[in-house]
C-alpha cells in the first residue's frame, strides 16, 4: 500500500487535483470580485437616479403651481387676466403705442396730454388688416 502512495501515478494524479481545484478557486474568486465590481456600478446608478428622481420631483411640484400655469397662459397664448390691458411700445413711431382692451384684441393709440399733465390713451379707429398692409409695405 505504501508503494502506491508514493508512486508516480499517484503523483501525478495529486497534482492534476490540486490543479483542478486551484482553477476552480481562481474562478469562484474573479465570479466574487465581478459582482462586487456590478453591485457598486449599481448602487451608483440607484444614486443617481434617486438625485433625478428628487430634481424632476421638484419639476413637478414646479409645474403644478398657479405661478407656472399663469406665465405659461401669459407667455404661449397671450392670456391676460380680467382688468389688465398689456402694452407694447413701439419705437419706430415715438407717439402710437400698442395696447389690448380686456378681451385680449390688440388697439393702437396714441398719447395724448390731459389737462392735468397726465397721459391717456386715444383709440385709432384702423382695422387690423390696414395696420398689417401698412406694416409690410410702408404706406402710411
């Protein structure tokens, strides 16, 4: 029995075992060390998703305000409230402003001087399609 565990064969035989094992090993080793690698590159993505999720959190409650619905209504499709009358001065012609009357339409005036030194409007009676004529050929 000694002879045969001191035999070549059974030389042999160890070394391809502890080989065998040591491959696995070095596997199950690099398997460890991919995953940890995988896990922080996915506890960095769960970070940064977080952060955006917080920032489009705080878009939202943004957008769910009357402040934001109010401009957006002021600046995309030129709503005003009831009572406001916007104005556009112009500064081609220094005496004719632009202005809305309370249904959004806009009315050319012009300045003019009150007793007391105050300046009021005085509505131009023109269409709206002779001030556009006007505007792109220049007739006056």
């Amino acid at each position: 029995m000694r002879r045969i565990l001191y035999s070549r064969l059974m030389l042999i035989f160890s070394i391809f075992i502890f080989i065998v094992v040591f491959f696995q090993l070095t596997q199950v080793v690099s398997r460890g060390s991919d995953t940890d690698k995988e896990i922080k590159g996915l506890e960095k993505q769960v970070n940064d998703l977080s952060l955006e999720q917080k920032r489009l959190e705080k878009i939202k409650s943004f957008l769910k305000t009357d402040f934001f619905a109010e401009r957006e209504a002021r600046t995309r499709f030129g709503l005003q409230k009831n009572g406001e009358h916007a104005v556009i001065i112009t500064g081609r012609d220094q005496g004719l402003m632009q202005t809305t009357d309370g249904n959004g339409r806009l009315v050319d005036t012009k300045k003019a001087s009150t007793p007391g030194g105050e300046v009021s409007p005085i509505q131009n009676d023109e269409s709206n399609n002779h001030r556009w004529f006007r505007y792109f050929f220049g007739t006056h």
